[in-house]
C-alpha cells in the first residue's frame, strides 16, 4: 500500500493514506515503467485462483510462476493474497501515530512479564551503539495467543491492526509454504508437518529515520533467517534486491505484498531456491513497514533435502544445525551490536557458515 506520512518540524502527518496515494503514485508509475524498461521490475504473482474454487488451471500457472520468481529472484511481489487492503491501510496510519509517542510511552510495547518468547519482544531503537550502519526503530511481535506482547493504551487501534496483520499474514504463510511444497516436489502436505509449530514466527514493525545525503542506511545488506517474509510498505520506497550484481528497487505498489524466500527454504533446497539480499535506504521520509517471518520451531533440525541430495546423486551444501543457534546467533548481532566499529560487517552472521 503507498502510504507516504509527510515529514514536519518534531511531528508525523498522518493524512489519509488515499490523498497521499494520489499524490505519489506518478512518481511510483515512473520508478516501476523504469523498472520494467530495465529488465528489472520483480516479478508478480496472482494469488486470486487459491481463492477461487474449480480454477486448478489458474492454481498451476499461480505455482509455476513462484517457482520461477523462487527460481531467479527469490523476491516477488503478490497480489490479491487475502489480506484486506483497509487493513493494510490502517496499519500503516496507526504505525506513524505509534512511532511519534515519546521514548517512554513507546517502551511500554514490551514484553509481558512472566513470560519466555524465542526472543525478546517490543521495542528496540537502533543503532546501539551510536555506530551501527543502521537508523530504525521497531516493535518486534509474537502470535498474540502466546501472550508475549504488551502494548500502550494509545494510539486506539494500533494494538487491534498489529494482530489482525499478523493473523492474516500467518494465514498468507501457510499457503505460500503449501505452494513451495508443491514447487519443490515434495510429497504433498511434507512441509505443513515438517513445520507445523508457529510459535517462533514473529513480526517487526519497522520506522526507519529520514536519511540525508551523508547516511542513509535503514537495514544493512542481508538475507533473512526465515523460511520466508512479507513485507507491507508504505510508499517511501527504499526495499532494494540484489539481482544479477545490481540493486533493484522493490517499489510501493497498492494493494501489494513483498515476499522473499529465507535461509531456510535455500538449504532445504541445497541452494537451488534463491534467498536473496537485500537493503532498506532511507529517503529524505519517514518510511513504516510491517515485516513478517514465516519462521520454524527452534528445536528444528535443519539440512538439505533428500529431494535435492542423495535422490538426485547431489552433495549437500550445508551441514545440518539446530535452527535456534542461528537464530539466536542472528538476533544478537541485531540487537547488540558490536562495540568497535570495524566489527559490525564481521559481526554478521549468514547461513554461509553452515556451508560445506
């Protein structure tokens, strides 16, 4: 959804995201005319036929294409997904509302008292330290039926549009993990079991600072540690893909969904699905998003496939690890940094490390 919040002195405008479409979407038609003259526009998958009853035709062209988009880019942008367009809308309205509440009042999204998540939930400010390539701010969030998450009181609604996103978001998952299934030739329904716990799923929901000519990194280059991600932006712009040596804008597109394959789906693979790096940019705006991660269970063993190894007469790729190492590996390098400088680009920790 192209929702643009317009800049002003110590405030967020937070003007309906309609006007702000309109005002905005000549200079997204542009970007995406460019993209598309290029060579570089991301490909697009209709989700509509695993909505739609009787259309097996309209299904196989839907599962051809994400195992095409999986195939080359790894990143893809869908439409008509199941998840309402006034819910996307109103999170992105309330998200800039949250985010210009004071220090404390948004420290109060935390994590509720007695309470274990994989990881710590609610706010974060980055960068700590002072150093860190990185300008946002976010709440990390668990299913809200495993009662992690705590919220302020105001702004009325934020708490309601965070969890109406991330079940609908969990559901947009589960389908995309049956299609990948079917992508992958695996025996039908092997991944629904295989990854059947969602309690290490979480979102993030993200304020990245204006930037300015001299620093204007949101997110650092990296691949996500997921099985795969969804991203609902507002239209700022700034989510770039690595394809081919080159960095292609994922533009704002209304009604539209990010998705990008995760670590996890690339070694289950042996590499034959691509998880791709990408980057946040800060523009001279405010930029939110709403990024969810289709995750596994900590206690899950992860390896290539036989599917992709010993059934095709391939080695593996990775040696096998327990899913919550690297994610807690990953995590603490997000949310403490490095003190020294030069050990932020060697903090980071990428599924390479598994690599034979």
């Amino acid at each position: 959804m192209c929702f643009l919040p317009c800049e002003r002195k110590g405030n967020i405008n937070t003007t309906t995201h309609l006007g702000l479409w309109h005002l905005n979407s000549h200079s997204c038609n542009q970007s995406r005319q460019r993209d598309m003259a290029t060579g570089g526009a991301l490909p697009m998958v209709d989700l509509a036929p695993f909505f739609t009853q009787d259309d097996s035709d309209g299904v196989a062209r839907a599962t051809e294409a994400v195992r095409e988009a999986c195939l080359t880019h790894g990143f893809f942008r869908v439409v008509n997904h199941g998840v309402p367009a006034e819910l996307m809308a109103r999170a992105l309205e309330l998200s800039p509302v949250f985010f210009a509440l004071p220090d404390d009042e948004k420290a109060k999204a935390r994590q509720a008292e007695g309470t274990a998540a994989p990881f710590r939930a609610g706010y974060f400010r980055a960068p700590v330290p002072a150093h860190s390539p990185d300008k946002h701010e976010f709440v990390l969030v668990f299913d809200p039926k495993l009662g992690f998450n705590e919220y302020p009181a105001e702004p009325a609604g934020f708490r309601e549009a965070v969890e109406e996103c991330y079940a609908k978001l969990t559901e947009l998952g589960l389908l995309l993990q049956d299609v990948l299934n079917e992508c992958m030739g695996l025996p039908p329904g092997f991944l629904r079991g295989y990854n059947g716990d969602r309690s290490f799923d979480f979102m993030a929901v993200h304020h990245y600072f204006p930037g300015t000519e001299e620093e204007n990194s949101g997110l650092n280059a990296h691949e996500d540690g997921s099985c795969i991600s969804f991203v609902i932006q507002d239209g700022a712009g700034g989510l770039d893909v690595l394809k081919d040596g080159d960095w292609v804008p994922a533009e704002p597109v209304e009604g539209s969904i990010i998705v990008n394959i995760g670590d996890l789906i690339k070694v289950l693979s042996n590499n034959k699905f691509k998880s791709p790096t990408h980057r946040v940019v800060r523009k001279p705006v405010h930029r939110h998003s709403f990024a969810f991660f289709f995750n596994m269970h900590g206690d899950k063993w992860v390896e290539p496939l036989p599917e992709f190894t010993t059934k095709i007469g391939e080695a593996p790729r990775y040696r096998g690890f327990l899913l919550d190492e690297y994610l807690q590996m990953r995590m603490s390098g997000l949310i403490h940094p490095p003190s020294r400088p030069e050990d932020v680009v060697h903090n980071e920790i990428k599924i390479t490390h598994y690599a034979i």
